[in-house]
C-alpha cells in the first residue's frame, strides 16, 4: 500500500467535505421552520381536552402543543400560552377555546402569531373580561352546578353531562368530570390590554346547541371580529364530540395564505 497516496487521497475527501459544508449549512439555515399549532384550553378543563384533535393535526404534519393552563389568575395563564408561543418553530397558529379566547385575544399580539382560531370561545375587545361579556341578560343554568371553594371553582358531573358535554358518551363526561381543572374565579376578570383579532385573521367556530356559552352569542363575536365562522350541531365541547370538523377548521387557519384569510375591517 502506498501510504503517501492514501493519505492524500482522504486528504482531498476530507476538503471536498469542508468545501460543501458551508453550502449544506446554508441549505439548513435557509430551510422554513414548521407552523406550530398551539392549543388553548378554557376554564374547568385541561390539555386532554383536544386528544381527539391532535393527532389529526400531526397527521397533516403540523407541530402541535397542547398548553396546559394553570388556571389560577389571568396573567399566569397568559404567561404559559406565550411560553408555547416562544418555544414554537416558526409561525404559529393559536386556538382557543371558551376561556382560553380571551388568552389568545391577548397572547396573539405576538408577532409569531399568524391568525386566530375561536371554537366556542370569547372574544372580548381590549380591555374587555370574560365577565364583561357574560354579564347581560339572566344568570347562566350551569351557574347552579358551579362548586366553589377557596376561590376557585369546577362544575359537578352533572354541570359537565347536561351544560358542559351533552353530546358526548357518559363515560367520556364522566372523564372530564374527574379531569377538569380548577379554576381560579378572578380569572374571569382578566383584561386582555389589546385585541389580537384586530390584526390578525380569525376563524371561529359557533357551537349551536352550546349551553355554556348563547350560540347567539357566539355568533355576535364572530361577527364583531370579522372571523370565517364554521357552524357545529355540538355541545360547547365540539372538539371533543366532532373532533374531525374542528380539525378541518384549525387546517384551513393553518394553510391559509395571506390573500385567503378573512380580510379585517
């Protein structure tokens, strides 16, 4: 073996690999990261509320992060949705649902966030609470299946099974029963400084037999923030009782280019 040309022989494999390595590392960091998907849960819930979405997200190959809210004041609940926002590859598609709408009406002015997603969900103007939205008209049923203690209240299993997730299996509002989060009362007071809809392209999903929150209005929300509104015969749990459709929805909001989006006023 002749050494001296072996050695030159790796000696030009071994520049020919420094040479395209630039090129190759430009090629990585010219490669888009990923739209993530973040989802956002409402009160007297938790991230297991959209185990029936996720893998339909992932499926399409999507990055999904399912927040798992403390639920013990509105800035600490805000905090743990920008985190997701932050640690995000690349854009991000935020979706909220009930309660967490006033956290991505808020979280959303984040410069990462490309468009909204409202299922069932309040949308309140900046400056405007959960309660300032629901304070007209008379008290709400599932008002009277609200346990509080210490401050933070969660619905009984008859709160979920009649008011919560009537379209689902027993067994299934049974587990939501056990699961929900507690949640703080004074979480429902929190302002959002500015209103991410304003700038941002919104969808929303009305739920029409939803007993948490009027359909009408959820309609009337939509409206006000100009969103592409999706009608579900659904409890106000349809990512969980139609998962497939508020699939379709979160998919649209996430390949919407800027020209298809719903325009803003």
């Amino acid at each position: 073996m002749n050494i001296t040309s072996t050695r030159l022989g790796l000696a030009l494999v071994v520049g020919s690999m420094l040479v395209a390595a630039p090129a190759f590392a430009d090629e990585v960091k010219a490669a888009p990261a990923k739209t993530t998907i973040v989802l956002v849960h409402g009160a007297f819930a938790e991230g297991s509320a959209w185990d029936k979405v996720v893998p339909l997200l992932t499926a399409k190959g999507y990055e999904v992060v399912a927040v798992h809210e403390p639920l013990t004041s509105f800035n600490d609940d805000v905090g743990s949705v920008k985190r997701a926002i932050q640690a995000a590859p690349g854009d991000v598609v935020l979706v909220g649902h009930s309660y967490g709408g006033v956290l991505i009406t808020e979280a959303g002015n984040d410069p990462k966030v490309k468009s909204l997603v409202y299922i069932a969900a309040l949308a309140p103007d900046g400056n405007q609470s959960a309660n300032d939205l629901l304070k007209e008209g008379p008290p709400a049923e599932w008002l009277k299946e609200l346990k509080v203690t210490d401050g933070f209240g969660a619905l009984s299993p008859v709160g979920i099974a009649q008011h919560f997730a009537q379209d689902v299996p027993a067994a299934q509002q049974k587990a939501i029963a056990i699961k929900q989060g507690w949640t703080a009362m004074v979480v429902f007071d929190g302002k959002p400084k500015a209103a991410a809809w304003k700038t941002k392209p919104s969808w929303y999903i009305v739920a029409k037999n939803d007993k948490m929150i009027p359909a009408a209005a959820e309609e009337a929300m939509a409206k006000k923030i100009n969103a592409k509104v999706t009608t579900l015969a659904t409890s106000h749990v349809p990512m969980v009782s139609k998962p497939s459709d508020v699939a379709t929805v979160i998919l649209a909001a996430a390949a919407a280019k800027p020209a298809d989006a719903p325009a803003k006023k």
